[in-house]
C-alpha cells in the first residue's frame, strides 16, 4: 500500500514538474517571441508619426511639374534684359565660356578651386584624349575665422596654397579659379562676389572683384601667378565632362553637395541682356539656380523646419531651393525634426549634444542611417552610440531612418523638377543627352541618383543621362584656361 501511495506521489510529482516544465517553456518561448516581434513591429503611434513624416514632405509628381515650369519661366526671366519689374529669383549670370572643349586640348594647366570650406590647388596635365592627370595638388580646409573674418586673411591662405603648387613659370602659363558662389563676370577672368552664400561670411568681398584680391593677394606673397580664367564650379563640372565626350554630349553641369546650383549651354542670341554685341554661338550660362523661389516662397512648400532654418541662416530669405535640396541644409532639417519629436515623447536622446547643437547632425549621419537594412536596425544602433546617442528603441531607429529618407528623397524629386527645366530649355527632351553632377550628395547618398530618376521619368523626360563627374569642379578650370586662352 504504502508502495502503492509512493508511486502515486512520483507519478504526481512528474507530472506537475511536467506541466510546470512546459507551461515555463511556453511562457518562455512566448516571451521570447513576444520580445522578437515587439522589436520589428511598429507601435500605432510611431506607425502614425511615420505617416506624418512622409506626408510633410512629400513631392508628388505635379509638385515636380510645378517646379519645372516655374524654374522655366524663372531662367526666361533671367536672360531678358532687366526692366525695372520683380527681377527673377534665378540670377543666369553669363560665364564668358564660349568655347566648349573637344577632348584634343594638351598641355600644362593649373587650378584652384574653393568650393564649400574645401581648397584645392592642383597642378594638372590634359593628355588631348579627353582625360586629365594630376601632376601635383594640395588640400586644406577653409577654418571658421577665415570664413567669418576679413577679405585679406582669406585671399593671403588662398595665394599661399597657391604658392606651394606653381612653379617660377607659373604667370605665363593657363590657370584657371573655380569660386564656386554667385558672381557677376564681365568677361572671362574677374568677376564681382554678388552674395556670399553656404554659410560665408567673410567681410569686404561681397560687390568685390575676387580675381583682383587674390591677384593683390599674390603680390603681396611674392607668388608668380595670375588667374587666366575665372569659373563657377557647375562650369567646371560641365567642361571636365565635355572634355571626356565618350558618354555623349554634355548639356549640363549640377553639383550636389554642400550646396546646388546647375550651369548649362544657352546660345548668345538667347541672352537678351548680354551687352556685347555678338550674337552668334554658344555661352555657358551659371544659372544660381539655388535661389529659385527667393525672396518670398511661391512655389516651393516649405515645412516649419525649413522656415527656421532660413530664419537663422545668416542669409534669410535668399537661396530658398538650395536649403530644401543640399548637404549643407539636409542634416540640420532631419535634426530640427528630431527636437520635435523629441518633445513629444517619440524621441528620447535630447540631451546629446548632435541633436542640441545646429548643425551638429550631418548629412552623411543620414547617409549611414539610411545605408541599415537589417531588420532590427543594428547599424543603426551602432552608429548612433559613435555619436553618443545611446539605447535607441526599435521604434525610435526606425522613426529616425524613415525622417532621413523623406527629406532626402525631397531633396532628389525637386531636384529632378530643376534638371527637366534645363533639359528643356535646350530642347533636348527627346534626344540623349549628358546631365554631368558632381558633389558629395549624388555620390554617396544612397538611392539618390534613381531617386533623382525616378522623377524625371514621372514627368516623361526618359533621355537624360546623369554622369557622376569626380573633381569635375577644379579640371574644369584648368581644361576652360586652356581652351580660353587658344589663339584658335
Ligand atoms: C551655392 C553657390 C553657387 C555654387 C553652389 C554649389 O549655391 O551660390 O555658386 O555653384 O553653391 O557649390
């Protein structure tokens, strides 16, 4: 009996420790799997707060359109002669370029090149096949005080980089100055700063002649140098890539980085305010087209992001397209966004210093952001505790990625809205034809090239080739002072 009365006690006992045995796997497993899911699924709020995002900054295709025609119109504008009106927002500053390279230039040239807070003096070779080798070159970085000081310290750094490039012979031979902001030429080597732009502020430059202070500058160093010709960096880009013809013919240069602007081949009779009488080929057109829509936004849609941005640029109310569309503007949007979201409880990092400080949240953090296609967005998660930004929620990368897409895919699809304006002022919507881009942007943003493609495709221009154009900006001043200075 007593027997009997053991084995139902073990009988008893195993069962229940089988029973609590399973029901702890199954709450364990359930656990588990809840855990797994709850961090790839959405919750209703950051579901909604995601649609929100991707409605504010939306471009559907008649928003592209709209831009087209108003860039359109904007580029006649700029062309005619001025008449006392509402002059146009898109300045079309002539270039002086009236000679488009064939790709047989040979010979020596130098160049120098600013471009954001970036310098670049080079001396370079044209091989007469359409490719350009670098003899020698030398890099520096613009500092803060030289951008926000005065005229003098900034031209004496420039002509020392020059200094270290060229040799004794240098004043005779082709050099060409890519100064990559709005200038007013009268002919192909000076040309007055309109406007800084791109954060610039560099006091007594602005209504001055560049190629004179630097000249001065170059006196003043004992440096043998002259500039022979002086560009916009979309000129550069659109020469280096004319100068290399193997992919077609190139109709237009776009740069993408810190910020945009686009050159293009308009014929001089098109160029009613032109004063010099000649009216028969081509001249190279720097349309500015970075202040469309300035000083009053009237086609562009502007977000409450955006509107700050612009009021605490220390150029408010000018270059309105150009805060919506390139590096410089595209991380302080998403980072703006962030503090926004942050006060509403979606967004728990506040504190970190690259969401308190402007400008802090670079448009290469999206490019890392965006690049994560894991499901529970680990890179993401490692890449944001390199910026201190610690224990992220699922939902929280998640919220972060898709902020980052829509304002770069923004910046892409009016992008495209511009490229087919200029495709279609030349005529060229039905044949191929050779957008040459160069900038950090279109490089390395992802998605950013078929985004751009996308839209053109959207509003039926189906033959635009967009051509990445490396250092296009800096080879094109050196193939331009070459092909300038020909007796041809
Ligand atoms: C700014 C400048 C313009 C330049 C562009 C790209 O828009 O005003 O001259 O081409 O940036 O660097």
């Amino acid at each position: 009996m007593d027997r009997l009365n053991d084995k139902r006690i073990v009988a008893g006992v195993t069962v229940v420790a089988v029973m609590v045995g399973a029901a702890a796997m199954f709450f364990l497993n359930k656990r588990n799997r809840t855990s797994l899911t709850s961090r790839s699924t959405l919750q209703p709020a950051y579901e909604q707060a995601i649609a929100q995002i991707k409605q504010k900054f939306e471009v559907p295709t008649d928003y592209i359109q709209r831009i087209k025609e108003g860039m359109e119109s904007e580029f006649k504008l700029g062309l005619s002669k001025p008449t006392g009106e509402k002059p146009s927002s898109i300045k079309m500053l002539p270039s002086f370029i009236d000679r488009i390279p064939t790709g047989h230039e040979t010979g020596i040239s130098y160049a120098l090149d600013i471009g954001g807070s970036n310098l670049r003096t080079m001396k370079l070779e044209l091989d007469g096949h359409g490719k350009v080798k670098t003899i020698l070159i030398r890099k520096s970085s613009i500092s803060h005080e030289l951008q926000t000081g005065d005229a003098d310290a900034l031209f004496d750094f420039i002509a020392a980089s020059i200094g270290d490039v060229v040799d004794e012979t240098a004043e005779s031979n082709n050099f060409g100055f890519t100064f990559s902001f709005p200038v007013d030429q009268t002919d192909v080597s000076s040309g007055k700063l309109i406007k800084w732009t791109k954060g610039f502020q560099t006091k007594n430059v602005e209504g001055q002649d560049v190629v004179e202070l630097l000249n001065n500058a170059l006196e003043r160093s004992g440096i043998r140098a002259k500039v022979t010709v002086l560009i916009n960096d979309t000129v550069g880009t659109l020469i280096s890539s004319a100068y290399d013809p193997s992919d077609g013919e190139t109709v237009a240069g776009v740069i993408l980085g810190t910020g945009t602007n686009a050159s293009y081949i308009e014929s001089k009779a098109n160029i009613e305010k032109l004063e010099t009488g000649e009216k028969e080929g081509v001249m190279v057109i720097n349309t500015e087209w970075g202040n469309f829509d300035s000083p009053a936004y009237s086609v562009l849609e502007p977000t409450e992001f955006d509107l700050t941005i612009d009021k605490n640029s220390p150029n408010f109310s000018c270059q309105h397209f150009e805060k919506m569309v390139s590096g410089m503007y595209l991380g302080e949007i998403v980072r703006l966004a962030l503090v926004d979201f942050a006060e509403a409880g979606f967004f728990s990092h506040r504190n970190s210093s690259y969401i308190l400080t402007p400008y802090r949240f670079g448009t290469e953090f999206m490019s890392e952001i965006e690049r994560d296609d894991t499901m529970q967005l680990i890179h993401v998660d490692a890449f944001l505790k390199r910026i201190d930004i610690n224990n992220t929620s699922y939902q929280e990368r998640k919220l972060l990625k898709e902020l980052c897409h829509a304002v770069a895919l923004r910046s892409a699809r009016l992008v495209s809205g511009a490229i087919a304006a200029i495709v279609d002022r030349m005529g060229k919507k039905d044949t191929k034809s050779v957008v040459a881009i160069d900038g950090a942007l279109f490089e390395h943003y992802p998605g950013y090239a078929g985004h751009i493609e996308q839209g053109l495709k959207e509003i039926g221009y189906n033959n635009v080739v967009l051509k990445l154009i490396k250092e296009g900006s800096g080879y094109g001043a050196a193939i331009a002072a070459n092909v300038m200075s020909s007796t041809e």
